[in-house]
C-alpha cells in the first residue's frame, strides 16, 4: 500500500518505527488524537506558548480541556522555560513544546519539569520535520509529535499532517482512533490535486501576494479546500468531519516530495546563514548563531518597525515575504477571549507578533532579499 511506503519514508528520516507515524488530512488533527489518546477531558489543562497558530487551543478546547498560555522568550519566540513551572496547577496534563520557525529550544528542560510533576509531552513539529534538536531528530524527544504539510511548509501535500507517537503506552489508543476518522470524499483529492497544480504552475513572484490573499478569502469563507477554514477562525466549535483522514493525492504527493527535503533543508540553512551574517554586520536584531545546529529555518525571522509599509515596499519589489504569527493566536487578529488569551498578560509575544514578518529560506538566490533588506535598514530593528 502507497500508505505503509510513505510511513516507512517518514519514519526513516524520523529514525522510528513505521508502526508509530499515523496520518490524516492535517496537522491539526494529528495534535486532536495525541491529545484524546492521552485521555484528556473536560476541565484538564494544557500549556502552550503565546505565540501560536490557533488551531492548538483549538484542538484542545475541542475536546472540552483549557489551553494554558505561557509567554516566549525575545532570544528564541519558544516558550520561556523560567515561567514555565509558575503555569503547572493540579489539572495540568500536557505540555506542548513548539519548534518556532524550525527552532527547537529548552525541550530537555520542558521534559524534565514534565516528569517532576507527572505531565506528556507534545511536540508541535509543525515547522521542524527534517530538523534536528540535540542530534535527535525534532518531535523524538516528547511522548509524541505532531507535524504538518501544508502549504509552506518542511514539504508540502498541499493540505496535511501526520503523528509519531514515541510512549508505547499510547500506542494502542491512537490505533482506536483510527477506525474513527472521517473517509476523504473523490471531490476532496480532485480539488487538493487541482490546488497543488495550481501552485505549482501559476504561482510565481509576480502572482504570489494577490494569490495569497484570494486563496485565503475562499478558505475563510469556506469555499475551497484551505489551510484553516472560516469557523477555526471565528468560533470555538469543532467543524463538521475534522477527524479525517488522509487522501491518496496526499499520500502520493508525500512520497515523491520527501525525496527532496534533504536538499531544501540544506537551503535553508544557507539562507539563514546569510540573513545572520547580513543582519549581525548591520547590527540588527538576528537569530543568535548558538541556535543554529537546532534550527531548521523554515522561514527567517525578522523584526521591523512599519510591518504595514515593509510589506507593501516587499510587494512592489516582487519580495515573497511571510505573515506567520504575525498575531499572537495567527492568524486571528482579533477577540483572543474566545481563546481565553489576554494579550496583557504575555507582553513578550504580544510585542514579537506586532513586529515580526519571515523571510524566505527555500529560494536559491537570495541576492535579491539581501538587496531589498539593504535598502530598507531604517525599516528593521
């Protein structure tokens, strides 16, 4: 089966058993089953960074449990691990840990406090598939972890996700779930096919910003088949067939892009490395080189002072900048309090998601965003 060979080319860059990947139509949905298999309910709590997409308190409050905030740190945008303890209270049951932009930071210490007080642990590796933490591959270290192909993403199916699961002990609840999740429909790979087509071949420097903001007008509206969909957006209420599963045209599209990662994650790197040489010589604010044998460099932060003008400069200059967190729950900007978030209680990652936009890291020359960030310095902090 064309699932068991994508499986066994996950796990082989995962170094895990195949036996351990389960797949579905998003990332999302594969935090949704760590979380039900880890048996969390009405009333439990789970810690999350400040500093998210909102499908995680989503998945959570789904199931009827409280997500936790904790603030981030300036140095890392991932949790900072000396308020971590302060959020444990006697409902905590799951600590999330998050690969911000790739980078995966202070896991061994998120385990160790996780142990002393009887907590799991989820790796969100949503941007760290292909990366590493500590020599380990990322989401091998927590009791599970979650990734994505979406769209931007380490490689893309255009739409998905998958788990590893790492506690033995959870294994045999996750494979319940499995004969649970919602069939993909003929329409579903149809449309996800024609989608992946599309961005293939009509998505270019000169299509991509006002293709970006029709294709996220259709997914909000739910008129198309999207990355978050209209109700994720404004409602605490779990769509109709969330807990789907993954369709052939994923599955198939996995395949033949895994055998690229490799040479893009080392991309990547390259480009990160010039953007901190550039940053560093111009005495901006830049990722700190101690981070850089653990970070992926999905997309390059950078900090700037007029995000809206930076931007609009970017797309007359045909630059293909992201949007990511550039809200602290991305991408609602706002009424946090369905989400029970209080910006005014984490000023850190409140003031990061005012400034922050992503530079590209998968491109193969980069001269063009070195020139652009040149002439725009009075624009970067």
């Amino acid at each position: 089966m064309k699932a068991n060979k994508y499986k066994e080319g996950i796990a082989s860059i995962l170094k895990c058993n195949p036996g351990n990947v389960f797949l579905y139509w998003k990332g999302r949905v594969a935090l949704y089953a760590a979380l039900k298999a880890m048996g969390v309910k009405e009333g439990d709590e789970i810690i999350i960074p400040a500093f998210t997409c909102v499908v995680v308190p989503n998945a959570i409050l789904y199931l009827g449990a409280k997500p936790v905030y904790v603030d981030i740190s300036f140095e890392d945008y991932n949790t900072d691990i000396s308020k971590l303890s302060g959020a444990i209270t006697p409902r905590t049951k799951v600590i999330i840990c998050q690969n911000t932009f790739g980078l995966s930071s202070n896991i061994d210490e998120i385990i160790q406090v996780a142990r002393q007080h009887n907590l799991f642990t989820i790796e969100d590796s949503t941007h760290g598939f292909g990366g590493f933490y500590n020599g380990k591959p990322n989401g091998a270290n927590c009791d599970a972890a979650f990734y994505s192909t979406q769209w931007n993403k380490p490689y893309s199916t255009g739409i998905g996700g998958f788990l590893v699961v790492n506690n033995s002990k959870l294994l045999n609840e996750v494979k319940i779930l499995e004969s649970k999740k919602v069939k993909t429909t003929f329409r579903d790979n149809v449309v996800l096919a024609f989608l992946l087509l599309f961005r293939q071949y009509l998505v270019n420097k000169y299509t991509y910003w006002s293709l970006v903001r029709l294709y996220r007008l259709l997914s909000n509206h739910n008129l198309i088949i999207g990355s978050t969909q209209g109700d994720e957006l404004s409602k605490i209420k779990m769509p109709e067939k969330y807990f789907k599963d993954i369709s052939s045209v994923q599955i198939l599209t996995g395949i033949r892009k895994l055998n690229k990662l490799e040479k893009v994650n080392g991309l990547r790197q390259k480009n990160a490395a010039d953007y901190t040489n550039f940053l560093k010589a111009n005495k901006k604010t830049f990722v700190d080189e101690k981070f850089s044998k653990n970070h992926l460099f999905l997309k390059y932060p950078l900090l700037v002072r007029d995000r809206k003008l930076f931007f609009e400069i970017a797309e007359k200059e045909k630059i293909t900048l992201g949007d990511w967190f550039t809200s602290p729950l991305y991408p609602v900007k706002g009424n946090f309090h369905l989400w029970g978030f209080d910006s005014c209680l984490y000023p850190q990652s409140t003031e990061v998601s005012g400034k922050i936009v992503n530079l590209p890291t998968d491109i193969k020359n980069n001269l063009k965003v070195l020139n652009f960030l040149n002439k725009n310095l009075d624009l970067v902090e």
